[in-house]
C-alpha cells in the first residue's frame, strides 16, 4: 500500500509552526488536544471536531471539542497521551496516517483554571474512517477556510448560569471555549483572517 505524504498546505503550516513554536519540553501539561488536519482536494483544510457524550459530573458533557484527553502523569509523555486519546476517541492511529507539524500555546479551560492543555498540531496523509468511542457522542469535518464566516456571539448555560460567549457555529453546533481559542490562534498562522 502506498505511503502517500503531506500536501504542500501541510508541509507550509510545518515550516510556519517550527519558526513560532509556542511549547516548551519543559511546560508541565495534564491534557493534551490534537488538531488533525486533512487537506481534501477542492475543499481545503479541514479539522475533525467531536461532540462529547453527556455524562453527569463531566465538566465538558455534550460540548464540541477535539480529540484528546489527560496525561496518565507517572506513565506516559503528553505525545504518548496524546496518540492514545486519539485512537480512543476516534479511532484514528497517528503514528500510521499523521505527522506532527507542531504545536500551540499551552491555555487552560475556563471551567479548569488549574488545568494545563498543550494543542499539537497534526497533518493527515489521508481523510481517515472515524470510529468513535465510548465518550464521544459524534464527530464531524469542519472547513478551517469557513470558521470566520461562522463566528458569532451565542448563549450558553453552565450551572444553570446563562453566558453570552465568543464561538464558531458549524454545523448548527456552538463551538466554544477552549476549542474555539485553539482554531482562532491556529486561523491567523493559515493566514485565514477572523
């Protein structure tokens, strides 16, 4: 089976993203996220969005997220925790179809100040099958190009509080809070402007 590489996109955003690399070896980090990049033909940079399950006592219950998850601290490194999250989520094996292409800023959710995150970034040689896991609800390819487009101020409830907050709607989904940090840093460094 042919082994196909990265489209020129991928292999620019790579370049870009080694010139600013926003992470350190040394950033502790608890969760990791991954922004999977596909680059289909006639329809440009795409990135996989998941819906969480909604369980009782999950601060992230039904949001639109990536995939990713915590670091298991005393046995795996972030990148470690990272392709396992993904494979677990989405069934996607990174090390047989992605290339890192590097990495975002470490942030923290607003419900988990506490919590550091690292985003990497990661470029897919093919458009993957997705198999969800057991705490995803639904999955989805999101258009990178159309993300401004989409921007809106949407209402929210967190602890029966209504929030008025920034987000991209797509797919008739609010994408919000950490998720939408992320795609809005990764926007300008596609030179896709908000």
């Amino acid at each position: 089976m042919p082994n196909p590489s990265l489209g020129p996109n991928l292999l620019h955003l790579k370049d870009k993203l080694a010139s600013i690399d926003r992470s350190r070896d040394e950033d502790h980090v608890e969760a990791v996220v991954g922004i999977l990049l596909v680059d289909e033909p006639g329809r440009g940079l795409q990135t996989l969005l998941v819906q969480r399950m909604e369980r009782e006592g999950d601060p992230w219950s039904g949001q639109i997220g990536l995939p990713g998850g915590r670091v298991k601290q005393a046995t795996e490194t972030p990148r470690t925790a990272l392709h396992r999250e993904v494979e677990e989520e989405v069934g996607i094996k990174l090390e047989e179809v992605g290339v890192e292409l590097g990495s975002l800023s470490v942030g923290h959710p607003m419900r988990r100040m506490e919590m550091q995150v690292q985003p990497w970034v990661y470029g897919l040689k093919v458009k993957p099958r997705v198999s969800i896991g057991s705490e995803i609800a639904g999955s989805f390819w999101a258009n990178l190009a159309d993300l401004p487009s989409k921007k809106k101020m949407s209402e929210i409830t967190i602890r029966n509080q209504p929030w008025s907050v920034e987000s991209f709607m797509v797919e008739g989904k609010v994408v919000w809070g950490f998720t939408y940090r992320v795609l809005t840093e990764l926007l300008p460094i596609l030179e896709i402007s908000l």
